[in-house]
C-alpha cells in the first residue's frame, strides 16, 4: 500500500513565524497535493504538483507556497504564521492525477499558530 | 458558496441498520463522484465511486446511488457496523476543474452497538 508520511502530528508556531510543513511518499506518484480541513468547510485544496519543479495553486493559495526538489517530496511553507492558519494540514498523493483517481492521504499535521 | 454539500453534520445509526449519508452538489459539469472515509488522527482513505454515467456502484457493503436530474447522490452502508463510525466525505470533480476534487464538508456516522 501506498504510504505517505508528513514530518509532525502536532506544530504550535507564534504569529509571523515561518513554518514548514513536510511531505513524503513512498510510491512514486507523480501527483502531490497539500489540503487544509477545517470544520464545517471540509477539505480544500491550497497546493498541488504534477512533476517535480512543478507546482499549480489550489483554491486557497493565499498566505503559502510549495516546494517540490525531489519526486517524493512535497513541503507547503508558511511564509508568515496567522492565526486564521491553524488547521489540519493534509497532504496526499496520486499516480496519474487523473480526477477519478483516488488520492492517498497522510495523517495530517495539527498546526496551531498563537 | 459550496458546490458539494452535506447538509447533516452528523448521523446516528444502531448497529445492524441501514445508514444512509447524503450529498448534494451545484455544479451540473460534476461527472465524477467519491466518497472518503475518515478515522480520528488519519487521513481519509477511498471508500467508493460512481461515474455520472453510472446511476448506481456497489462494493460489499457499500452502495453509492446517484440522481444527476437532482444533483444528488447517496451512500448506503448495510448493515451498518461500530468499526464504520467516522467521518464520511462526498468529493466531485469535472473536467473544467482539471484535476482537483471539490470536497464537501463531512458527515460524522455513529454507529450504536
């Protein structure tokens, strides 16, 4: 099974930090992509790379910036911590990225900012 | 404004019985539809999926109907078991959205033993 691994469970960071969010997966999927959960609005997508290098923005840019160096790896930045950041950070992955392709999740990282 | 909705935040169910999670959506260029299933502290894993061209897709247990006149699709776990309590997610995509999905809120099952 494919596993895809993010760095943090848990981050608290202050206000105007910087901060990284890292994302690995394991099977060599062309697709990465980096969700925020928030209740009541469900998952919505921030990032999303198809090659390495590559990167398009989701429906949520604002406020991050993703890196993609290496195939397995996918890191959303936090340029500048706010408060309205904290959020379940999600990041998944896919093979062709084909809309009817399923994604693979990680277990999300739980950031709050202060 | 959401484009998939679900409007229960949550369900509760006796083991055993049907369960029944609903989801609506605006956009008639929708053409595909998943469901996703959520445990405390993981990350959603697929559960199943219909093609607009379908009306119907069923795996084990779980049955997904969809009504693309109403913009409307269900998903239907029988017998329902304690092990599904979770949160259930309806995602949509269509070709003009490329390859993003379009995610609904969640519907957090209960399932009584």
């Amino acid at each position: 099974d494919v596993k895809v691994t993010q760095s943090s469970r848990y981050l608290v960071k202050r206000t105007g930090e910087k901060v990284f969010l890292e994302c690995v997966q394991d099977m060599d999927h062309e697709n990465m992509f980096w969700y925020r959960q928030d209740p009541g609005l469900g998952l919505r997508l921030i990032y999303f790379s198809y090659d390495v290098k590559m990167k398009e923005k989701g429906d949520i840019p604002e406020g991050y910036s993703v890196s993609r160096e290496k195939k397995e790896r996918f890191s959303l930045i936090l340029e500048s911590a706010s408060t309205n950041q904290t959020s379940m950070y999600l990041c998944a992955s896919s093979l062709t990225g084909h809309r009817s392709e399923k994604l693979f999740f990680g277990s999300g990282t739980q950031l709050s900012v202060l | 404004d959401q484009q998939v909705k679900q409007n229960s935040p949550s369900l509760s169910v006796q083991e055993g019985r049907i369960s029944i999670l609903n989801c609506d959506y605006t956009n008639s260029m929708f053409d595909y539809f998943l469901w996703y299933k959520k445990y405390p502290a993981e990350g959603p894993t697929f559960l199943i999926s219909i093609s607009s061209i379908k009306d119907k897709n069923e795996d084990g247990r779980f049955t997904v109907f969809l009504n693309k006149s109403a913009k409307h699709l269900s998903l239907h776990i029988v017998p329902s078991q304690p092990g599904d309590s979770a949160v259930y997610f309806c995602a949509a995509s269509g070709e003009e959205y490329g390859n993003k999905l379009v995610f609904g809120a969640g519907t957090i099952l209960r399932v009584k033993s």
